[in-house]
C-alpha cells in the first residue's frame, strides 16, 4: 500500500472521531445544567441566562382508604349442650327455597310448635344465590345434608386473583346465619320454645336428643302442598291448593319424641281461625319485622332524605325470574295506571300520549326462558336491563366497583318544569331489575314522574352493608341484604303497591308497611267462614 493511500486513510479516521468527539448533537443543543452553570463564571453582556426554576413538588397520590369488614358470627353457640326434658317432645322441619319461603315455614313452624306443644328445631337461615327449591323428603334431607363448608376452610383464604380449585368454586354462593340477625328472637319465646340448630342431619338427633330412630315419626311430603293444618274443627275454609285436611287433634295425637316435617312452606298452610290463635298469629308476625341494626340505618338514612315516613309511595317491582319476568310488562304496566289514578288528574288523552306503548304492554313474554347468570368477575358477564334475570349476585368487589360508579341524585325534583310539573308525588321504586334508571321498561314512569327515587341513587347508604362479612366461611352478605333494604324503604311509604303473587310484595304488604306506618299487621284469610287460599 503506497504512503499516500495509508496517509488518506488515516486522516478519514482522524476526522471521524474529531466528529463524534467534538461537534455536539441535537439533543446536546440545549442550555447547560443547573449544575454546569455553577460552576460557569458570570455570563457575558449579550448572553441570555434563564432564571432558576423550582424543582416540581411531588403529589403525593391519594390513598384508598380500605375499610374493615364488620364481622358477623353465623353459628353462635354450636357446641352448647340442649338440655333435654324428660317428657319433651320436639318438631323438625326442611328448609328450602329462598328467604321469604323460609320465613313463612318459619312462621308456620311457630304455630305448629305452640299448638302442639312441642320444641322447634330451629334450622339456620340460608341465604342461596341460586337457592335449593322444594324437593321431597328424602331428596330435600339429602341435598340439605350436602350444603356443608367442613373441611373447605382453606377457600375463604384463597386470593380472588387465584383460580379456584373444584373444591371451592360454589363456596361463596351461599351462607347461613341464625334468625337472631334479623328478628328478636325473645318475641318467638313467649309462644314456644325452640333450641336453634345448624346440623340437620338425623344422627345430631340421637346424640343431642338422646333418642332412637323408632323414636322419630316421619310427615313425608310427596307434593309441595300435601296438607294443609285446621285448628279450628268447625272451620269451612276449604283446602284449596293443599291435597289433604289435617286436624290439630291428629298432629296432638302422635306419640313419638320428634314429629319431622319435610316442607311446612304455604301462606296459610296452618290456620289460626279460634280467637286465641289468630291472637297468637297477630303477635309472631309483629316479631317477624327485621331488627338489624344495619338493616335499620340504611332504611333511615334513605328514608329521610325522600319524605320521611308515609311521605313517600313505595312501589316494588319483581321482573327478575319465572313468572314475573315474562309478566313484566304487564306489572310495570299495572303499577304504572294505578299510579296515574291515584296520584294525577291526567286526561284519557294525556295518558295515551304518554303511555304509547300500552297495548304491547299487556302482553306476556311467550319466548321468555329462565336465564341463570354466573358472575365470573368479567364486565361482559354483566346482565342487561332487558334480559330477564333469576339471580344476581354479582361478587361483592364487583358491587363495590358498582357502588363507586353512582352519583347520588340530586334532591331538587320539585324543580321539574314538565307538562307533569303538578304530580311531584315522590315515589320509591323497589326492584329486582338491575340498573332501573336506564331499563326501557321503566322509561314511562320516569317520564310522567319526575320525582321517582332508586337505591342506586343513595350509594352512601350502603357503606355498612357491604362490609358486613360472616366469620366462619368468609362470605360477604351485601348481595343478600341489599334487596331487603330496598324493601324496607318501599314499605314507609304512606301508600305501597306490590308484585302479584311474590312473597316478598306480601312480606312488605302484610307485615312491614302495617307496622312501619303504625298500624297492625294484617291477619288475611282467617275465620270460620272461610280463608282465602
């Protein structure tokens, strides 16, 4: 290689670090530091120095207050010995279904209890997102004998961002706790007595009873409705649903220690038509208003803010399930003209106009089918307004995330300048339906009414609720007593009006709203002339 070619090379590497090392870049054209311009010495006339800017000061970021659950005790006293008397008899039942059927057998059970003198075996409440529905005997004592936690301790510990083993993936669709947590239970004393229970199984009999199997007579029910109990010999009040008659006396009769019901479920499936026994019947449902204190508060707070007592119309509306989600229309439908004749002077004319869609409204939903929803923690689980619900009972950090989205409503409603200005009756809507605000089905009650309160609109109210937690298993019970809150404000309205044939309307119609408002609970059907069936 001649010297002028090694000498050429050498000078293009020469220039080539000269250039990387010397000229600056872009991105280095910038001021110097503030670093760098402390250690410069004084600028020259015509140089331009920016002034010092304060380093930023960090935001701290907000912190989410976690607050703790509120522990609630679903077997108190499970190790403590019954003492049994010599010549005590006792009375078991099954329960199924949910809450307010489990509170009717309940009811049923006292009276049973008190006329025959005997001990009620008192089982536990269960509260089911898909509850057990009747069954007979022996499949029901079956299925109940399997609705058991022991031995899945370690579900209640596993973190919600873990897959559930096959143990444990319905630990959490259902819970117990004793009547204790909703009613006084010192009010049921005084009419019978009864121990309370959590193992309903044949074999805690022989040990806590002292008793043999011969010592148990068995009332097997082959049919939701096998019998129907007359205290009364001289009644007429015909069976009616019930298949058989079965007098007092008979039931008095039986010998052995325990007498063991499968389902005592039915309105009126045991009469009280003497003058004592309707007494009796008077007092029980007096005891059967809920008394939590939890409960209580949440119904005040919201109480309050809508009229206070009897100054308000409470409405519920059931549309989740069977026959009430493919009546659903024809419900709202009902409630909805009711309402307008009780509580507006609008014009044949002026309803119409309102109510377009009244003729469709008065049809039943032939293609209806009972959908089941299964929270899985995904937002596309999430039923709509439209679609017809069984059960929901979403997780409960899924109703937390709920309740963080609702912006209470403002309380200005009188403010309405609409053609309805004048009907500012304020009214309560109880319902099934999630998201009533933006369900299609409830869009003419809103438009006619402009004062039309939702539990959705008083997140506030259920803060307690939802840390209500049950020791034992673990299980949150804000998804089961949601809905009773929301019954209970609908029943201090000084007006209610229910769902047809829904226990829980009846529950509201028969024993709160009465005893909310300061009247007596009514007492349907009794008499010797007759009862309603």
């Amino acid at each position: 290689m001649s010297r002028r070619r090694v000498a050429l090379i050498v000078g293009s590497v020469v220039a080539l670090i000269y250039i990387f090392t010397f000229i600056p870049s872009p991105s280095s054209t910038s001021q110097p530091s503030q670093v760098d311009r402390q250690n410069e010495p004084m600028g020259h006339a015509n140089e331009i120095i920016p002034p010092k800017m304060p380093a930023p000061v960090p935001v701290p970021a907000q912190k989410v207050i976690k607050k703790d659950p509120i522990p609630i005790v679903g077997t108190p006293d499970l190790n403590k010995a019954i003492e049994v008397g010599e010549d005590e008899k006792f009375l078991a039942y099954l329960p199924h279904s949910g809450f307010h059927n489990q509170r009717i057998e309940l009811e049923n059970a006292f009276l049973l209890a008190n006329y025959l003198n005997r001990t009620l075996l008192l089982p536990p409440v269960y509260l089911w997102s898909l509850a057990m529905p009747w069954l007979r005997f022996d499949k029901c004592y079956e299925r109940l004998l399997l609705q058991s936690k022991r031995g899945l301790g370690h579900c209640k510990n596993i973190p919600s961002s873990f897959p559930s083993p096959p143990e444990c993936l319905n630990y959490e669709t259902w819970t117990s706790v004793p009547w204790s947590f909703f009613y006084t239970m010192s009010g049921f004393e005084q009419h019978a007595r009864f121990h309370q229970r959590y193992d309903l199984s044949l074999e805690w009999m022989y040990e806590n009873l002292h008793i043999k199997p011969k010592d148990i007579y068995f009332e097997k029910d082959m049919t939701p409705f096998d019998f129907r109990v007359y205290d009364d010999p001289d009644s007429k009040t015909p069976v009616g649903r019930f298949k058989n008659r079965v007098e007092v006396a008979t039931l008095q009769a039986i010998p052995e220690k325990v007498l063991h019901f499968g389902s005592v479920f039915g309105s009126y499936r045991i009469l009280a038509q003497t003058e004592e026994h309707a007494e009796l019947h008077r007092s029980l449902r007096n005891n059967m208003i809920f008394r939590n204190e939890y409960l209580l508060r949440a119904t005040d707070h919201v109480v309050s803010k809508i009229g206070g007592v009897k100054g308000f119309a409470g409405l519920h509306i059931r549309i989740g399930d069977g026959l009430f989600a493919r009546k659903k229309t024809i419900t709202i439908d009902d409630m909805y003209h009711e309402l307008v004749n009780h509580f507006t002077d609008l014009t044949k004319e002026e309803v119409e106009e309102l109510d377009y869609t009244h003729m469709d409204d008065r049809l039943e939903d032939e293609e209806y089918e009972v959908k089941r929803y299964r929270w899985q923690g995904k937002k596309n689980d999430t039923p709509t307004g439209d679609e017809p619900v069984v059960v929901q009972h979403p997780p409960d950090e899924e109703l937390q995330r709920t309740l963080q989205q609702i912006v209470p409503i403002k309380m200005d409603c009188a403010k309405h300048q609409g053609k309805t200005a004048g009907y500012l009756t304020p009214i309560y809507l109880a319902t099934d339906a999630p998201k009533p605000r933006q369900n299609p089905l409830f869009r003419k009650l809103f438009d006619t009414f402009p004062c039309v309160f939702v539990l959705d609109d008083f997140k506030d109210a259920l803060d307690e609720l939802v840390r209500l937690q049950v020791v034992e298993d673990g299980v949150h019970l804000a998804n089961y007593l949601v809905p009773m809150v929301d019954a209970m404000i609908a029943a201090h309205g000084h007006t209610f009006l229910g769902t047809k044939d829904s226990t829980f309307s009846s529950y509201i119609e028969r024993y709160l709203h009465p005893v909310y408002i300061g009247e007596e609970v009514k007492l349907m059907g009794v008499g010797r002339k007759g009862a309603q069936t």
